[in-house]
C-alpha cells in the first residue's frame, strides 16, 4: 500500500515538512508495512519557498540585488528546485517587500521590483527551465515594470529617455521596447486574488495605503497603471488592465504578463506541479493532507481542496489530518473525503493543543491509521 503525506503548515506550530514527519511516524508506528512519501505542501504564501526545498531536495540560493528603494542592497533568497526539469520559485518579499522597510521609509512613488527582476534573471542564468513567483508582502505598486527593466525592457519617456524607479514613473511612459535576446522559460505567478489593475479594486486602491500611500498618492499611481495598461496594449498588444489577479503585488502580476509571458494560477495549484504531486497521487491508494483547522473555508481554493480535487481525479482516497475538525463528517463526504482525525481531543484545551501539536497529530495519524488502512485494503482485495 502507498500513501502519499501531504500536509500543510499548522500556523504556529508546526511547518509543513514538521507536519508530514509527524503523520508519517504516526502511520509507521500502526502499519510498518506501508510505503510511504512526504510531499509537504503549501498555498503560495508565506514559507512556500522552504517548503519546496523540503519536498524536492532543493537549495537556497542567495543574491544580491536593489531593495524595494533604488538605494537600498539585499541579500535576497530564491528556492532552487533540482530535477530534469530544474526550476526556482522567487519569494518577491525576498527584494522588493515591505518586511525589509521602516514604516517611516514606506513610499511606493519610489519602491521597486527591480530586485526581483534581478533574483529571475539569477535563477534563468543558473538554468532555470521553469519559474514560479510568489507575489506576496510587496512594498510596490509599479506595475512590474522595475522587474522588466531587470530583464532588459526598456521604459523611454517623451525625449526617448529611460525612466526611474518607482509607481511615480508610470505616468512618463510613452514607448516600450523589448530586449533582444530575450529567452525566459516558462512562468507562473502564485496568485489567489481577483483583483484587476485599476479601479476601485485595483492594485493603487485596494493595496496601497497598507504600502505607504496617501489618497492623493492612490489616485496618482492608479492612474499611472491605466496609462501602462494603454501603452502596453499599443506597443504590446496585450490586454493587462482588467484581467483578474493582475492587481496583485501592485501590479506585479500584470507585469508577469505582459513583459515575461507570464500564467496566473493558484498557489496551490502551482506547488502540486512543482512537487509532481499528480505522478505520485497516480499510484497511490491514499493522500493524507491537513491544515491546523478544517473548515468550510478549506473546501475553496487552498491546501486541502486543491489536494482532494487532484486525488477525485486519480481515484485516490483522501484523508484529512486537522488539528480541529469544523465540518460535519457528511460535508467531508460529500466534498470526496473519506477520512477526517482532529488532533485536539474533546475537552481539550487550545493552548494544550498548541503546545503539543506534534505528538497529537502523531497520535491522529496512528488512529488513521488504525481505522481506515485495514478496510481499503479488504475492499481492494
């Protein structure tokens, strides 16, 4: 029997990797007779970087590039993930994020992906054959053009002058020209927000007071993305200024996709790629996955959901291993679940739980076990 563990993050407690150790010693200690292969997971957010590393034997690979102000350096890290195909996945937060600012320093007039631009070029020169970009925690809201400028597209005023840094320079755009040589494989940018460029819910609007910005500085940078939205599509031919998600990372996003041929997709949906969850879930008879609260929420569009979606369609069954269980064991079914443990016993306290997280969710993988293990494989035989 194979069972494949992919588990999620419990916040606070324990990391993904953490996680799948914890269930696999919990199965081992029922069933020694199991085959069994961690796949920790994550949903494109914070920490998705390490866990990729964990799931793929990968490296971190530090460089040093601008800052999200021009006159800032960094020691930024991207995920190297080996294989026949080797890849990266770039943490913008890395070089362009509001971690790496004072508050008092926060101005996205003048911040900048530049410095992610530079960690993607680090990863194509490295050879890099596909690329993911995780886009949260930005300080910036330049439309991703400080990236493309890192890449080798040129930004020229009315004089046929390159342009600065920062959201404030968008409004000088007038001509955008290619690089020539330019040869970036594949990208996908980790994106789970709907938000278009401009507008109300746009990426001015929406994300840039929590960047810095004033109400006159919001009306002036989304302003200045409508206007790249125009020239790209005059001197590029593609549609940015509507399109779902391109709002995110201040317009990161869009940028993705009109100056490096970018995809959006999920995070999730991008991390079962990269870890090729569906070649292992092929042979499987079971996935184990879980989060620290199983919950209605779970069901749309992160870890858990993604994980149970892939499985439907390999005929694997699905396990889900929470630290508290929200749903109704009939919901559970209904959504293609087979199998539900909480780790938190009946009348236990939250801070208990918390504290021992680990060997109660080594004990919820022994019941899983238990239970379910010896009736699959009576109903296979």
């Amino acid at each position: 029997m194979k069972i494949v563990i992919a588990m999620d993050s419990f916040k606070g407690t324990l990391t993904a990797p953490a996680a799948c150790t914890a269930v696999a010693r919990g199965i081992l200690s029922e069933r020694a007779d199991v085959e069994l292969v961690e796949r920790p997971m994550a949903d494109g957010g914070e920490g998705t970087a390490q866990t990729l590393i964990a799931a793929t034997g990968g490296e971190w690979a530090i460089e040093r590039v601008m800052g999200p102000l021009p006159e800032m350096q960094v020691d930024a890290g991207y995920a190297w993930l080996p294989g026949s195909e080797p890849g990266a996945l770039i943490e913008m937060a890395q070089a362009s994020g509001l971690i790496l600012l004072a508050e008092d320093r926060l101005d996205p007039l003048r911040t900048t992906t530049y410095g992610t631009g530079q960690l993607l070029q680090a990863a194509c020169d490295r050879g890099a054959e596909r690329l993911w970009l995780a886009v949260g925690g930005s300080a910036t809201v330049d439309g991703g053009v400080g990236a493309a400028m890192a890449l080798g597209w040129s930004f020229r005023d009315r004089a046929g002058n390159s342009i600065g840094h920062g959201g404030a320079e968008l409004e000088r755009i007038q001509s955008i020209v290619p690089p020539t040589d330019i040869d970036l494989p594949p990208v996908e940018v980790l994106c789970d927000v709907d938000n278009p460029l401009c507008g109300k819910r746009g990426a001015a609007a929406v994300y840039g007071p929590q960047k810095g910005a004033t109400p006159q500085m919001v009306e002036r940078l989304d302003a200045g993305l409508a206007h790249l939205a125009d020239v790209v599509r005059r001197d590029l031919g593609r549609e940015i200024e509507d399109l779902p998600g391109a709002g995110a990372a201040g317009g990161l996003a869009a940028g993705g996709v009109a100056f490096m041929d970018a995809t959006l997709v999920s995070g999730i949906e991008a991390v079962m790629k990269a870890t090729s969850l569906a070649e292992h879930l092929a042979t499987a008879d079971w996935v184990v996955t879980g989060e620290g609260r199983f919950d209605e929420q779970s069901l749309y569009g992160k870890v858990v959901s993604g994980i149970s979606n892939l499985a439907q369609a390999s005929g694997t069954r699905v396990a889900v291993l929470a630290g508290s269980v929200e749903l109704s064991s009939e919901r559970a079914t209904r959504s293609g679940i087979s199998a539900v443990e909480a780790s938190r016993t009946e009348g236990m306290s939250l801070e208990e739980a918390l504290e021992r997280s680990e060997p109660l969710l080594v004990e919820a993988a022994r019941r899983f076990a238990r239970d379910h293990l010896a009736s699959t494989e009576a109903s296979s035989s």
